[in-house]
C-alpha cells in the first residue's frame, strides 16, 4: 500500500493596518475544503483595531486551531513573514495576506499539486483582482503574457502544472508571496538565509529555484484585493493607456525601478544564495551597477559604454536600452519626473 498522503499544514498571515479585512480572509481559510491545522497570525504593531478584530474572530471561532502571536516591534512586512515562518510547524506552510480572500478549495488544489510532484518546494498559483469592495474585475491579458501579466511569457501548460526555472527567476519577480504554499524545509532554509534587502517572495522562489523545486499552477485560487493602502501592490493591477505607457518610458521611476530589482536580486544572490553565483551573476549585476550609475550621472557616454559589457544581452533588450539613453539625453535639459506615476 503507498504510504498515506496527509501533510500537517500551516498558514502564517502578517496583518499590519487591515482591520477592514481581516474577518473576511480569515473566513476564507477557516472554511477550506481542505482544513489546515494551524494559523498563525502575527499583527505588525498596527495603529488601527487589527490587533482585536484578530483576537475577535480567534475567540468567536474555537473550533479553528488559530493563534495571534504577540508582537512588540514594528518588523515591516518581510520581517513579519520571517518571524511566522521561523514558528510555522506544518510539513507545508501557506503564505497569505490579511486584505485577499481565499477560493474555497485554494489548499485542497495546491496540496494535490504537492502530492503529484513530491520534489517541489514552492508551489504559486495564479489569482483574480478584486477592487476594495470585494468586487472580481478583469485586466485584458497581454499577448502571449500569463498570470494576469505578471509572466512575460506563454506557460506550457495552461490550466495546468508548469515548472519555473532558476534562469527565468533572475529577471524578474512573477508570483505574490500571498500565491505560495512552500515546504517546511525552505522555510527553514530561508530563515537562515533571508536578506531584508530582497522581498520574501522573490527570495523564496529563487531559493525553490535553486533547487529545480519550483512550480506554477495556471489556476486563480484566491482573490487578490487592490486598494489604495496595499502595502506592496501591481502595476498590472489597472490596465493602462497608451499615453500613460508612453510617459512611464520617459520617467525615472521605471527606468530604474526594474534594474534596481535586479541589482538587488544579483547581490542577494552574491551574499545569500551562493549556489546560483558564478560569471554570469557578477556580469549582470556589473551591467546593472553602470546602468545605475549613468542615469544618475545622466552621461550620454557612460551610458553608450554598457552596451559593450557582457552583461548587457542577458538584462536588457535593445528598446529598452535606446529609450534610457533618450531619457538620458532629455533629462540633462529638461527635468524629468522621478516618481511613479
């Protein structure tokens, strides 16, 4: 007989300010198809009433195996998902934001995915926007673009399985840490490693990477709240016009904002996760230092001189690097907006 499939599981939710949600997604993991056996939530020293919405729900709930652990410092988002991980039991453990609302069957789904590919460490699923009401709405797809246009790519197998790969993680963040359901093991490992300098999501999916353990289910399993007090939120959120596509080419924020990410990706890499270090590494993390360096010097010929680094095909596409050259040439004449718009 194979042995049974029945994993201890764990949900870790940091709350910070989010006494307008909170009962709401607590509800949505309570009432899974699938229970999980522990929730751990730990409020962020907010300044609204989360702490005692939590204790409410905790106290008008005793059926649910629910504990809110105290805190008495303000950690900022990653250290409050570290300081869960570190106390998270579960043999898999499930990130979750306190303003989303979970899909019903979100851990019976995910842990299905576990029992097919028993060497997977990270699992993400994809998600659906919901508006500060509560309200489902859609943002059109990108062309040949999945995971509501976090994924610059068309996956393998829509609606399915996909594996994520250590070289597609390099550039570019694709899963909230709110879509994850990790392993006790990388929990383990990532709190021994974590860099405060690199979101918590992104570090464990590298982390996953390393290890060929990540995957992605092309499957909405929760619902994803945008408003205007998220935390950390997604361009992708509204879809955007022409015009306003066209001035974010011309604005700082997103000429940097992207190689910045890198830059502090690579060196993460460098201090943390030494198993995805090598030449490659140190050359994009080269090129991202000199793009950095020549849009704030704004010199047209430093900027010219990263074209020839051997970091500069595998970070940048030639559009791209055309355009920072002109935000470069405008930007030594006209003041040029830094901020995101």
């Amino acid at each position: 007989m194979p042995e049974a499939f029945n994993p201890k599981l764990s949900v870790v939710l940091a709350a910070y300010n989010g006494a307008n949600y909170l009962a709401e997604q607590l509800d949505s993991i309570a009432n899974q198809t699938h229970p999980v056996d522990e929730i751990l939530v730990r409020d962020d020293c907010s300044t609204d009433d989360s702490k005692q919405v939590i204790q409410n729900w905790i106290n008008t709930h005793p059926n649910v195996p629910a504990r809110l652990i105290e805190a008495d410092q303000n950690l900022g988002y990653i250290g409050n998902f570290a300081c869960l991980l570190e106390q998270a039991s579960g043999d898999y453990i499930f990130l979750s934001d306190q303003d989303d609302r979970w899909h019903l069957d979100k851990v019976e789904k995910l842990l299905a995915v576990a029992k097919e590919k028993p060497n997977a460490k990270l699992i993400a699923s994809s998600f659906e926007f919901m508006n500060q009401e509560g309200e489902i709405y859609q943002v059109p797809l990108n062309d040949g673009w999945s995971n509501q246009n976090l994924i610059p790519w068309q996956v393998e197998n829509p609606n399915g399985i996909n594996v994520v790969t250590k070289d597609q993680m390099l550039l570019h963040n694709y899963f909230q840490g709110c879509a994850m359901m990790i392993t006790k093991e990388l929990a383990q490992d990532y709190t021994k490693r974590h860099d405060f300098a690199l979101a918590h999501d992104w570090f464990l999916a590298l982390l996953a990477s390393s290890y060929d353990a990540l995957y992605y289910l092309d499957e909405p399993l929760f619902d994803y709240r945008i408003h205007n007090s998220n935390v950390t939120g997604l361009p992708q959120a509204k879809a955007d016009s022409k015009l306003l596509r066209l001035r974010r080419h011309f604005n700082r924020y997103y000429r940097v904002s992207v190689i910045a990410d890198m830059e502090r990706v690579y060196s993460t890499i460098q201090r943390a996760i030494p198993e995805l270090d090598g030449q490659e590494i140190q050359e994009r993390l080269e090129f991202c230092r000199a793009y950095l360096k020549a849009i704030d010097s704004k010199s047209v010929k430093e900027y010219r001189k990263i074209k020839e680094l051997p970091g500069f095909s595998r970070c940048i596409s030639l559009p791209e690097y055309e355009l920072g050259e002109l935000y470069v040439k405008l930007s030594r004449f006209v003041k040029m907006p830094d901020k995101r718009i």
